[in-house]
C-alpha cells in the first residue's frame, strides 16, 4: 500500500510540475509576444472616439472646447518632463517618457475655446450661465463617457487631462499589455 501512495504521490507532483512547466511556458511567451508589440504612434481609436464625443457633448450645453494634446512620443513626453527641471518654465508634468497614458495613446488635453477662438483655463469660468463652472461640467461629461479625470488625483491635480486605461497600469503598457487584451479578457 505505501508503494502504491508513493507511485501515486510521484505521479501527482510530475503531472503539476508538467502543468507548471507548461503555464510558465506560455507566460514567457506571451511576455515576449507583448515586448515586442511597438508602441501606438496615435491617440488609440477608443478614446479617439470618445475625445470627439465630449466635444461634441460640451458644445451641445454651450461649452466649446478644443483638444490640446493627445498622443506623445517618449521624446516629446521628456521634454514636458524636462519643463521647470532642466529647461525654462513650470513644471506641468511628473511623468517622464514611457510613464505616461499619453505615450500609449490612451490620454489627451483639453482647454475650453473663447469666442475669439484663443484657449482658456478658467476653472471659474461660466460660459453657459448656468451657474456650474464649465470646467467641472466638462470633467463630469468625461467622466460619464470612461474616462479618469486628471482633476480628481489626490497629489498633483492635472485638470486638463482625460485619460482611458482599462484599467491597464503603466507598468502592464511598459511591458507589452494593451487595451485590446484587457478588451479580449473581459470577452
């Protein structure tokens, strides 16, 4: 009987050494298949959409916006993050390239759009008279469209920005992962 539970106990721990051998496996290869996916060179078509729905929405209860920025490149992200640091200027960002939704094409900026069609970051600001400052009813219709708004971040408040993550953190975006497996997992 004891020989017959040591067979059995040997078989045991080589068929989960076999399973483990065969998850780790496809692991390293998914991380290779993931590594090697470049990195979007645009705003990704999901939150391209949405970006033009807010727009859209913002205009329609009298608040005119206008998109500043969306996608970065990791160079163009650097110099952000250079800002106030080792170039002129104020500090706008603490995200250095690779660190930020912008360089995956899963954020953008916003300003709202005077009449005489120059920019505007009045966060009083009430053009539509309605007695809600229109920088606050824009973030809600953001919100309401999936988006984290920049704006509601404990530390540094970042009110222009929208971002659309899936929830995928910068670390997962570094290491491959997009929206789209997020959007196949979830399936």
């Amino acid at each position: 009987m004891k020989k017959f539970l040591s067979i059995i106990n040997i078989l045991f721990l080589l068929v989960l050494g076999g399973l483990l051998f065969v998850w780790i496996d496809r692991e390293i290869e998914n991380k290779r298949i993931r590594e090697a996916r470049p990195l979007p060179s645009g705003l990704h078509n999901i939150v391209e959409e949405k970006s033009v729905e807010l727009v859209e929405q913002a205009n329609k209860i009298g608040i005119p916006i206008l998109i500043t920025d969306g996608f970065r490149s990791i160079e163009s992200q650097n110099e952000i993050y250079d800002q106030g640091r080792t170039s002129s200027g104020a500090i706008v960002s603490y995200a250095k390239g690779g660190e930020s939704y912008h360089n995956y094409g899963l954020a953008f900026d916003f300003a709202l759009l005077n009449q005489d069609n120059s920019i505007s970051y009045d966060l009083q600001r009430d053009s539509n008279g309605n007695g809600e400052a229109d920088w606050f009813e824009v973030a809600r219709i953001g919100k309401d469209l999936g988006f984290t708004w920049g704006g509601d971040w404990r530390g540094f408040k970042d009110y222009p920005h929208f971002e659309y993550t899936l929830g995928l953190s910068i670390r997962e975006l570094q290491n491959g992962w997009r929206i789209e497996d997020k959007i196949e997992e979830s399936n």
